[in-house]
C-alpha cells in the first residue's frame, strides 16, 4: 500500500522561503508512470494545484505561483520537495502532496501539514 | 476565484439523487477529461471519478460522473449520511505548460 507524508515547518515568517517533503512509502518513487504533485488548500476554501514533477524530473506549475516555485526529486531517499519562496499571509494553508497516475487522477494523497505565515 | 464553477452548496435527503455540476471552459473541461473529488471535514480528498465516469475500485455505482462540452456533472443517487461531504471538480488546462485547475468545492448536506 502506497503512502505519502509530508514534513516541514508549521510555522514561517513573511518573505522566507518554506520548504516541504514528501516521503514516499510502499513502492518507488521512480518506477511507474506517475507524476509527483503538490496541492494545497487554505482554511474553509478550495483546493489549488502548486505544480508537479515526473519521474524524469520534468515539471509543470501553477502559473499563478510559478515564480516562487521549485519542486524537485530525490529518488534515493524516496522523497520528492516543494521549496515556495517570498511566502506572504495569502500562502497559510494545508499543503498536500499526491500520486497522480497516468489516467490522470489523483489517487493517494498524503495526510497534509499546515503552515502559517507570520508576519 | 476557481478556475472551475461550482455551485456553493447542494443537499438533499436520504435515499435523493443530487446532481452537481462543474463549468469550466475550453482549455480545461472542453478539451481534457474530469475528475471529481470528495473530502470529508479534516482529512484528504479521495479520487471519486477519473477520465469523466469511471469509478475508481471501491467506489459505490451510487456515484457516476458525466461531461458535455464545457460542463460536467456529478450524480450522487441513493443519498446516505456518509455522503455528507465537500465535493471537488478538477481538469487539466492547456493554457501556457498546463496545470491542474479545480472547482471551489460544493458542500453537500444530507437533511
């Protein structure tokens, strides 16, 4: 059974960078054809898609938040990584990181981490 | 502002079928299949439909998704308490690289 986990700060001043991993369990983060992705959602609102990285290290972001977004791979230690610079209040939120298979769904997700932004 | 529309909320009673539709446009809905999401109060959304009907294993025939141009819909028949939960619509838009957009959710209350 796959599993994801997400780690990092619950806490971040305004104007730092955050920096989050996924840690993948039950199966390799390199084999199948899955893309590695993280969402995130703040209190009470809707679901927003950050960006996504494939198993070869390509990657596709959110518009809105690609100037402050990197997500990358390390496939030895079965991780993948959000780094969201310049973070403001309007970037507190659940942050979750997902499998999305090839059919295009998104079918496990992690169980989330909150990180607010102080001022 | 969600890339994707959806209504606010729905509800409905035991045993009802509720419909919740999802607008979206032709770089996302139009051209790329739907998925529909449901996330129950402080946990993870679970995929509920994938490629506009297709159930993913374990999920009841209760449930059945549709799309039709722009737009697509999702079909809760039989409504029981434990359907009680935020629902989400998502697609794929081509626009510039192309990112993955979502409905702002719709709240369903089972009365």
């Amino acid at each position: 059974q796959v599993q994801l986990q997400e780690s990092g700060p619950g806490l971040v001043k305004s104007s730092q960078t955050v920096s989050l991993t996924c840690t993948v369990s039950g199966g390799s983060i390199s084999s199948g054809n899955y893309y590695w992705t993280w969402i995130r959602q703040p209190a009470g609102k809707g679901l927003e898609c950050i960006g996504r990285i494939y198993t070869s290290g390509s990657t596709n972001y959110n518009p809105s938040l690609k100037s402050r977004v990197t997500i990358s791979v390390d496939t030895s230690k079965n991780q993948f990584s959000l780094k969201l610079s310049s973070v403001t209040a309007a970037d507190t939120a659940v942050y979750f990181c997902a499998r999305q298979t090839i059919s295009g769904g998104f079918d496990y997700w992690g169980q989330g981490t909150l990180v607010t932004v102080s001022s | 502002q969600s890339v994707l529309t959806q209504p606010p909320s729905a509800s409905g009673t035991p045993g009802q079928r509720v419909t919740i539709s999802c607008s979206g446009s032709s770089s996302n809905i139009g051209s790329n299949y739907v998925y529909w999401y449901q996330q129950l109060p402080g946990t993870a959304p679970k995929l509920l439909i994938y490629m506009n009907n297709q159930r993913p294993s374990g999920v009841p025939d209760r449930f059945s998704g549709s799309k039709s141009g722009t737009s697509a819909s999702l079909a809760i028949s039989g409504l029981r308490s434990e359907d009680e939960a935020d629902y989400y619509c998502a697609a794929w838009d081509d626009s510039l690289s192309g990112y993955w957009v979502f409905g702002g959710g719709t709240k369903l209350t089972v009365l």
